[in-house]
C-alpha cells in the first residue's frame, strides 16, 4: 500500500479486457481481419478483443494504409472526413469494419509506437510533421539542442516525441483522436518506449537523459492512457510492453513478442 501510494494505484481495465484477445502481425487487411473474425464464429471460440498491427502506412503511424487524402498543416489534425478508402485498398472501410467488430462484442485496439520514422523516400504529410516537430521543438533533444534521433537499428534515424512537453503531447495525440472520436476504436497498443540512448539527453522539463530514459516509458504510455481514456469516458485502454515503476497506473502491459 504504501509503494503503489508513492507510485500509483493500480487501475481495474473494463470487464471486456477479461475475454480472450486475438491477433497476428500479418493480419493487415480488412479481408484477413475478416476472415479470421469469421473463423471465431464458426467455431465457437469467444474473443472480445482484437489487436490490428500493421494497420497504418508505415510512414505517419497515425494514417491507414492506402488511404487517399491531401497533407494538411501539421498543426492541423486529419479527420475521417478527409480520407478516402480505395475500395481496391487494404482497408476499404475501417469504420464499417470497427462498428461489425462492436456488434460481435469485440473491441478493436490499433498498434503505435512514439516515433516519427526517418523516411529515404519524399512523403509530404510526414515531412510536414517532421520539420514542424523540429521547429516547435517537440522532440528530444541532444546535449547541444539538436534533435535527438534513435541509435539503436529499431527505427533508426527517427524522432522521439519529448512527452514531458503538455504541447507536444497534445500536438503528438491530436492527429491520432479521429480513430477514437470518428472511427471508435477502444484503445492502442503503446508499442516499444525504450528508444532513448544518452545519458545527456535534453527534455523541455530540464531533466535528461539518465534521469528518464527508464521512466520515458510511462511518460509515452501514461499520455496515451489519459488520452485514451478521457476520449471514451473511461472506457478504453493501452496495451504497453515497456514500462517502469508505476507502469500499473496504466494498464494493460504485455512482456514482450510471444
């Protein structure tokens, strides 16, 4: 009692995080996903939630894969209004595909990670976002108020968004509220969160590096659970494999790729 005063309560997720979860890496078309559902029903098994990984462009982590749209001011956030899905597309219609999910009692949680890629080719909406993270100085920064980009082979080159920043955070989380608001998805998987390396990293708090590289974790998830959260009245959840002490404020957590 006297630790989780210090660090944090545990919270209890909803009752539908107590059913059984699927997902697969590859399963990244609306046809697959479909498939897989329709292979739960016919054989009876329950699922009450499904994981979707590879769901995004690989680009901006925050857009579905084929979507068609016109790059907007970063500091203008995309809504559902503003894309189309090419019915030739890996994703024709994810909002119809999240409200059939619901109506099997499933709930659908979308994968993420606190990176903005480094891209070798031109793509205008994440070049958009790259500069304007750099210029607001949202990101983390080295010793000499350059930008921090990861060194390890995990998203090498990328940008780290600095979650101490209540601006970059909200920047970072608003181009990500139309899944909740518009689409209705439940939750994200809060991926990876261990890509800070130097202990004289800068943060916009005045702490660094060797103070948060264990902490950042809960900074990245805690923003996203709040997020989350505050968008579906409760009702939602992250799904994290890096954490600290204090990680149980914001469940769930997995321990690591089976």
């Amino acid at each position: 009692e006297a630790f989780t005063g210090l660090t944090g309560r545990p919270a209890l997720p909803p009752d539908w995080v107590f059913g059984p979860w699927m997902s697969g890496n590859e399963w990244n078309s609306r046809e697959r996903v479909m498939k897989e559902v329709a292979m739960t029903l016919e054989h009876d098994i329950p699922a009450t939630v499904l994981v979707i990984e590879a769901w995004s462009d690989e680009k901006n982590f925050y857009i579905w894969n084929d979507a068609i749209y016109e790059p907007k001011a970063s500091d203008s956030p995309l809504k559902l209004d503003d894309f189309t899905f090419p019915e030739n597309g890996r994703w024709p219609d994810p909002k119809g595909m999240i409200d059939y999910l619901h109506d099997l009692g499933i709930r659908v949680i979308l994968w993420q990670i606190p990176v903005i890629k480094c891209l070798k080719e031109k793509d205008q909406q994440h070049d958009l976002d790259e500069a304007y993270m750099i210029e607001k100085g949202f990101c983390v920064k080295e010793n000499d108020g350059s930008p921090y980009r990861v060194r390890s082979y995990w998203f090498n080159g990328g940008l780290v968004p600095d979650f101490t920043n209540p601006e970059a955070a909200s920047w970072w989380l608003d181009k990500r509220a139309y899944l909740m608001e518009d689409m209705g998805i439940d939750g994200f998987k809060t991926d990876g969160g261990e890509h800070l390396w130097g202990d004289d990293l800068l943060f916009s708090d005045g702490r660094r590096g060797d103070e948060l590289w264990n902490l950042y974790p809960n900074l990245y998830v805690g923003a996203y659970h709040r997020f989350a959260r505050q968008m579906r009245h409760g009702d939602a959840i992250t799904f994290s494999r890096a954490g600290f002490t204090g990680a149980q404020k914001y469940p769930c957590h997995w321990a690591g790729d089976e």
